[in-house]
C-alpha cells in the first residue's frame, strides 16, 4: 500500500513520449519536483523512442519514477492505455493525471488540484497555456453542441468557436462542466476509470481523448474545467500540419477517420446531416497537397469510409503503406 496523500488523494501521473528527449526531461524534472504528497508516482510510457530516451531513462533513480517501454510504437492512444493500466496496477491511486511529453503542470498546478473540492466530479480539464502565457488552443475544453441548446445555435452561428471555451472562462475563478477534453492535464479519479474504462489502443493518433472524455460524460462521469489548475504545453512549433499539409501523409488517416467517430458519437441522430457538410470540406483540402493528391485522396476516402463504419483494426503499417510511406514511423507519441 503506498503511502497517502496529505490531502488523502494519491495523485499518479501518466507520461507518453517518443523520440522527443529534450522535452521528456523537461517534464520529468517538473513532476519529481512535487513533493511525494502532491504526486505519489509518475509512470512514462516510451513508445520504442530511438534518440537516447531509453537509456537515459533507465539512469533515473528517482523511486517515485515507473517506465514502460512499448514493444511497438503504438501511438498516443496505445501509449495512454497502458500508462494508465499500469499506473492503477502499481500504485492503487485515487486519482491519476495524463499528459504529452511536450507538457507539463505549472509549479503550482498540483497544489491548486490537492486544493480543489472534488466530490461533485469525477475529472478535472486544466487550462493549457502555451509557454509564452498565450491560450493552447489544441486543448481547450469544450461543450457538446449537440447536447446544449446554446451552444448548439452558437456554433451554428461561429462554428467551432461556439463549443469551445473561451478566455473568459479561462478568467474566471469557478469551474465549469464540459464534455470533450484532452489529455493535457486531464485530471480522472479512480470512479472515472471505472465508468469509462481505458482509452481505445488502436485509435493510434488522434481525438482519442476527446472520445474517451465524451463517453465519460455518456457513462454518467463529471468533467469540470478548472482554470486554476494551470499547465503549459511547449507546441508552439506543431508540426503535424503545415499549411494545411499533413506531414507525414500518413496521418491524414487517423485524424479524418478518428474524428468520424467523435462526430457520431457527439451528434447521434444528427451525425449523418453532419457527414454531408464535413466530408466536402475535407475533400478540398487536397488543394494543399500538391504531387500527392491521388494518395490524399485514397487515405481521406479510405477513412471516412473506416470513420463511418468504426473500422479501427488497420494496422499501422498498412496506413504507411496507403500512403507511400517507407520510413520509421514519426508519430507524435
């Protein structure tokens, strides 16, 4: 039995990296300068990394510290899944939080969290800020529109900016209940992974935390968004885009296919009036893929048609293949 928090929580952190070193460290050295009260363990998932990760790793000797090493490089979603089995397993925790190697808490986010009244939750969304103070914009939390009459018409009204919270809410000194989240300082309780289980591995990259948060909420779960706990994501370089270009092609994927699935399982009855909107917008964006459109197309047809189905059993370097891909993969986890 480990021992308890000064607060009666036991707090384990899940930490998924891939060939990101420099970032890993960073963040490493953050969460083991919280003391044991705050952050009983800290669990890191290496996804076959092969820049020195593991062999500087294995020269931590902090006993707080727990590694796993993927056999594969099994994205995101793989590398989430087992951090979080293996952080219940070794450390029985009340509660567990989930975070990029690239991100990381604040130096006083987890005080903040000990600090919250948490019996009307089962987890808590921080706000993510960019290193220079800015909003992360990839990790604001939102409200199914689909679900709430104002949000609904906001959303008709200014799209994705209707859904997603803005820096009021940011400002404001209370919670706020929302629905999709993502897994930068996502805080879930022990009652959370009971009702919504462990993300879904072979999602490998993309929106698996929002379908993870959103079927919380359809299990009976609480997310509250919780401004004053406070984390900074180093993404400021994200280069999974550029333009409007998928780089490498191969993600264009996971991210069309995965986000199908988020969309149905957010709009239910409405999903397929949504299909007829989306899918013609995403065609055109092989505008931006000048010398590879015919291999666009193939990967985009091939995922709204494994969206629309829930086709998720692909293997990984099939998609490489579809996209004329030949090199290690270089996935963001």
């Amino acid at each position: 039995m480990t021992e308890q928090d000064t607060d009666g929580r036991r707090l384990v952190a899940v930490v998924v990296t891939h060939d990101r070193l420099a970032q890993l460290q960073v963040t490493l050295s953050r969460l083991l300068q919280s003391p044991k009260g705050q952050l009983q363990g800290v669990v890191v998932v290496d996804n076959q990394s092969s820049d020195g990760t593991a062999d500087w790793l294995a020269a931590q000797a902090d006993p707080r510290l727990t590694v796993h090493r993927s056999v594969t490089n099994r994205g995101g979603a793989g590398g989430f899944e087992a951090g979080m089995r293996l952080a219940m397993d070794r450390f029985d925790p009340d509660w567990l939080v989930v975070m990029d190697d690239d991100a990381r808490p604040q130096p006083e986010a987890l005080a903040a969290f000990h600090a919250l009244d948490l019996d009307a939750c089962e987890a808590v969304s921080a706000a993510v800020y960019f290193p220079t103070g800015q909003i992360c914009d990839m990790n604001r939390p939102s409200r199914n529109p689909f679900w709430h009459g104002q949000e609904f018409l906001r959303t008709l009204r200014h799209g994705r900016g209707g859904f997603h919270l803005g820096p009021a809410h940011y400002e404001a000194g209370q919670g706020l209940e929302v629905d999709v989240t993502s897994f930068v300082g996502f805080f879930i309780s022990r009652r959370g992974v009971e009702l919504a289980g462990y993300p879904d591995p072979s999602l490998f990259l993309y929106a698996d935390d929002g379908l993870y948060t959103l079927r919380l909420r359809q299990a009976g779960g609480r997310i509250l968004f919780q401004p004053k706990v406070r984390f900074e994501h180093d993404c400021s370089t994200f280069g999974a885009r550029q333009r409007g270009r998928f780089q490498p092609l191969w993600k264009v994927y996971y991210y069309h296919r995965n986000l199908l699935m988020l969309y149905r399982l957010a709009a239910g009855w409405l999903f397929v009036p949504v299909l007829l909107i989306i899918v013609p917008k995403w065609l055109l964006k092989a505008r931006a893929h000048d010398g590879e459109r015919a291999r666009f197309m193939g990967l985009m047809l091939r995922a709204v048609r494994d969206g629309i189905l829930a086709r998720t059993g692909v293997e990984h370097a099939v998609v490489r293949r579809w996209a004329g891909s030949s090199n290690v993969s270089r996935a963001k986890h």
